[in-house]
C-alpha cells in the first residue's frame, strides 16, 4: 500500500515538474541564454557555440536541408519513427520522461517522441533549429534548445533518456561527442543513438558501390546549395526511386522481406517521394560523414559509461541503445 502511494506521489511531482516546465524552461540550464529568439510562436534558447567539436560546413548544410525539408507526412515518421524507436521496446523506460533529442535537426523525432514524454529537449547548433520551431509549434512539452553537443547547457545527469540519431558520425570526434551526450543522462538512464555502419555485415557487392557513391558525395557536398539540391533532386528520380520501385515490385510479387532486405535502398520501400529528396540531399549533400563497425560502436558505449548494449538487427544499421551505469 504504502509503495503505491510513494508510487503516486513520484507521479504526480514528475507531472508537476513537466508542468512547470512549460512555463519556465530556463529552470533545464546550467548557465543562462546568450539570447533567446521566438520563431513560429516558440522560445529558442541559443547558447554560446565554440566550434571545438563541430563542422561549421556540414552544420551550415544541415541549416539549409531542413529548413527546406521539414513537411513530413505522419504516415513516414510513424515508419522510420518504428524502426528507429524499436530497441526502446526491450529496456524499462518510465512513461513520463525528461528527454534530449540531440541533434534534432528539423525536429521530427521530437515530436514523434514528445506523446510518450514528460518532456522533450530539442538541441540543434544549426539554423535547422528553425524549421524545428515550426515543426513542433502545437506540441507543448517540449523545449527548443540553439546549441553544440561539445557544450551542452545542462547539468551531469539531467535527462531519464537522450536520443541522438543519425549525428554523431557529423562531429569530427564522434566517441568524445558520444560522451559529452551520455554525460547529460542520469544513472540508471538510457541513450539510444544510429551511426552510420561501415558496411561490416555486408558483401564486397555493396562495399564496391559504396565506393563510388562516396566519391560522388564528396564532389556533391562541395558545391553551392542550389547545385547540391538540383542533383540531389535528380539522383532521387533517377536512382533512388527506381531501386525502391523495384523493392515494392519485388514485394507485390511476395518476395520475402529477408530476401528484399538485401535490395539496395529497401529501407525506403514504404517511404514518399519527399522522403526520398531529402534522404538524397542528406546523403550526398553533408561534406562530413564518418562511418563505424559494430565494434567500433560498442566500445564507444562502453567507455561513455554505458552497459547493457543492444544492437537492433534490422535496418538502419546501426542503431544501439544502453543504459548509463558510472
Ligand atoms: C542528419 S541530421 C539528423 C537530424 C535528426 N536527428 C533527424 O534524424 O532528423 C544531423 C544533425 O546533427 C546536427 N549537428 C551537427 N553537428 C552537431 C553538434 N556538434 N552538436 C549537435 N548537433 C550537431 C546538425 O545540425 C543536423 O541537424
């Protein structure tokens, strides 16, 4: 009886806490705002960014691709959402949560995420952090946050759980940025985070066209933004959407999804044309991408403070979650 009372209580001062958290999001920082600006009805917090441990290039890139990409339709986040997500099914997570989105980018995560929250903190160095603030206009509990992974405004052990997907393999020293996240966790608490793979489960087949897709990525990334975007554009006509097609062919002719997952670009099979556009501009339009094994991976983790680790074995490769012990 008396366990279900503490239990109630718990609840309610966490619920309380998120409540005034609406009102008075200052009260998350370790140090107070450069400045705060107000887009789409929302504060954004910017914080001083030193730029030790980031790209200028490649965030100034990501500034552009999502305030240009940031409409996207329920239906393909609840897909990649799924995928990306799905490791959290196998760890006890409480229901009402303090997060941090690291490297939110256009926000999309965020507000997948923020209805199984208590709150949700959305941290971005990037203009990107803009089209977040539309994003995530209607959505309450969340707050906005203009800063970089190397400086992060929070105290040790602030976050029940922290999310950085598809990030820190855009920082020149992913495993210190790695760190610098899993920092900001309490103990007890979870970190999920998708790296890019090197490609170690896969045959010489997909390492070779890998190869060359690499090459071409360099040479995109390094032209003006309406260049990039006009290719980018085009390789998604011309590349991307009929090897999705030809994933969808193969699954309406009941082609076993083990044998399709084999297909380049299967992971999009469900996805919208816009989904394919912006993948193709992320993929080829970002100067800086790094690639890591499985290994490679959990060692990170683990010298993060992290135990516990658990790979998904689906795509996207790789994605891992673990639990902050020390
Ligand atoms: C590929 S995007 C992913 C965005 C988002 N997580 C998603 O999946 O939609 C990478 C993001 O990392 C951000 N980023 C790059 N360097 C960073 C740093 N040092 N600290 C925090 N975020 C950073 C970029 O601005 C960009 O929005």
């Amino acid at each position: 009886m008396q366990d279900v009372f503490s239990g109630f209580c718990e609840k309610f001062e966490r619920i309380n806490t998120y409540l005034a958290l609406i009102k008075y999001p200052e009260q998350l920082f370790s140090i107070s705002p450069a400045k705060t600006l107000n887009h789409a009805g929302k504060s954004i917090f910017c914080f001083p960014i030193p730029g030790e441990n980031l790209d200028p290039a490649t965030v100034k890139s990501f500034g552009q691709e999502w305030q240009k990409f940031h409409h996207f339709a329920e239906v393909d986040l609840q897909d990649f959402g799924q995928k990306y997500f799905r490791l959290l099914h196998e760890v006890d997570l409480p229901k009402e949560t303090l997060v941090a989105d690291f490297g939110c980018g256009s926000g999309r995560w965020t507000r997948f995420f923020a209805p199984q929250a208590g709150h949700v903190v959305a941290i971005d160095p990037s203009a990107a952090i803009f089209a977040a603030a539309e994003v995530l206009q209607k959505i309450p509990n969340i707050s906005l946050v203009n800063a970089s992974i190397e400086q992060l405004p929070f105290l040790e052990e602030t976050f029940d759980f922290g999310f950085s997907l598809g990030v820190l393999h855009h920082i020149p020293d992913t495993p210190k940025a790695m760190r610098d996240c899993v920092k900001t966790i309490k103990k007890g608490g979870f970190f999920l985070c998708y790296l890019y793979y090197n490609l170690d489960n896969r045959g010489w087949g997909f390492r070779a066209l890998f190869a060359g897709v690499n090459l071409l990525r360099r040479l995109i990334s390094s032209l003006p933004a309406g260049a990039k975007q006009l290719i980018c554009n085009i390789l998604a006509l011309g590349v991307y959407l009929p090897l999705v097609s030809l994933s969808r062919l193969a699954k309406s002719l009941g082609v076993a999804a083990k044998i399709r997952a084999k297909l380049p670009l299967n992971a999009y099979e469900n996805s919208s044309f816009y989904i394919l556009r912006n993948d193709a501009l992320d993929r080829f339009g970002t100067p800086l991408e790094q690639r890591f094994s499985k290994m490679e991976i959990e060692k990170m983790m683990t010298v993060a403070g992290l135990t516990d680790i658990r790979f998904s074995d689906q795509v996207p490769f790789w994605c891992a979650i673990g639990k902050r012990s020390f």
